[in-house]
C-alpha cells in the first residue's frame, strides 16, 4: 500500500489511505473529543465569532490544538505507527511530531481557507496525518486540495472572506491549477505535505459534522524557511 500512497503523493501533493482506522477505533476517537469539548475551554482553542454569540456554532465547537500537551490518550494517539509508517515513507526521514488537532466543524460551521501549511510553519519538509472521524463529502465541508500545487514552492498569501473562513489568510492559486474536493469515509487518513494547497468550504449541513483528527509531524532533517511575509499568514493583521 505504501508505494501506491507514494506514488499519488508524489505526483498530487496528497494521498488517501483508505479504511486505515477501523469504526470501532474512529468511534473512540470521536467520542472522546466530543466528551473533552463538553468540559469547557481548553489552551489555543480557536475558531469561533466571539461577535456572534451562539449564531457561530465555532463559538461552542472551537477548534482544538495540541491536545497532547495535556491528553494522555492523544500522547497515544499521535504516536501510532500506521501514522507515522505511512509519513516516514513519504518524506524519506524520520518524524517527530510537530502538532495535533481537533476539527469539529458542527452543521452550519465556517470552513478554512485555501492555504499552505508552509505558510504557517516555517520547517520543510512536513506533513499531515487527517484521520476523518466523519463521512466527508461536499455537503458538510469535505477537505479540498490543489492538486500538483506542492511543485510550486511556497506562495503568497492575501486576506481571506471570514465569512466563508474561519482564519483570516489564504494562499495565492496559481494560474492554471484548479481544485478538486476529496470524498472520505470515516477512518479514512489524508495524508499531504506542507507545499499543497489545501482547505475546505462551509458545512452546509442542518445535522452532520465533519470532525477530523490531525497530526502534523517534521522530517527530523528539516530545512528552516526564510522569514518572507509575503508566504507568511502570520504577516496578515
């Protein structure tokens, strides 16, 4: 399976692996999330209008961030070796963890904007691991890549629509490139490195969400990417 992920990796920017989490385990994954939001706040939870009271379903389902700071089954989570097997394969390295997430995207949720995740972390290479805990499609936000955008090196951001995104910044699309949403099944595990665009609409369900899991891991050979705000989206005010 490793060398057809490489394969599609190489060549599009991303690959799925499919059914890589049983339900069983994706179950889990996702109530377990659901019962720690319910607790109330937690360290760089972010997302929500704090405008729009509870008009921004963001406002009570924010995203979470770095959970393996203080969550001891996500310590365990982020080290599993079908994640980690996988992205050492696909940046020829070693990999150490660089950050976990939680999505939870309720029904009426913003989605993010087309971006880089170069564009906010400065190492290269790394990738993400993003474990679907939902069936993901059109409807309630599927995530949408770029397809071959990762040969373009790092871009440059603009201002994104907040009212369509829940971050403030988005990449620059290349002329010519178009992009293409990508159907998951929960379980299912998007696997992309940080030079393709990637990002993903609003959920225009009444009833579904789309959480999703994320590990993004570093080569342990990197290469620092040089200070430039026009690829950077913390440049953006």
């Amino acid at each position: 399976m490793h060398e057809k992920l490489l394969k599609e990796f190489e060549a599009q920017g991303y690959c799925v692996a499919r059914g890589l989490f049983s339900p069983a385990e994706v179950a889990e994954i996702r109530d377990h999330y659901m019962a720690l939001r319910k607790t109330g706040p937690k360290p760089g939870d972010m997302g929500g209008d704090k405008t729009k009271g509870p008009n921004d379903p963001l406002n009570q389902f924010p995203r979470m961030i770095n959970m393996h700071a203080w969550d001891e089954k996500t310590k365990n989570w982020m080290l599993d070796s079908r994640l980690t097997g996988i992205c050492k394969k696909l940046v020829n390295d070693d990999v150490k963890l660089n950050q976990t997430m939680l999505y939870f995207k309720p029904p009426g949720a913003r989605g993010q904007a087309l971006h880089q995740d170069n564009q906010y972390i400065r190492h290269f290479p790394i990738i993400a691991a993003w474990v679907a805990l939902d069936d993901c499609d059109e409807e309630n936000g599927q995530m949408t890549m770029v397809p071959g955008s990762q040969k373009k090196g790092i871009l440059p951001v603009e201002k994104a629509d907040l009212s369509v995104s829940f971050t403030n910044g988005q990449s620059i699309i290349p002329e010519g490139m178009e992009e293409t949403g990508v159907p998951m099944k929960a379980g299912d595990v998007l696997f992309f490195g940080g030079f393709v665009i990637h990002g993903s609409r609003p959920n225009k369900t009444k009833d579904r969400f789309r959480r999703s899991f994320i590990c993004h891991y570093e080569a342990v050979n990197v290469t620092p990417l040089p200070a430039d705000p026009a690829t950077m989206m913390a440049a953006l005010v």
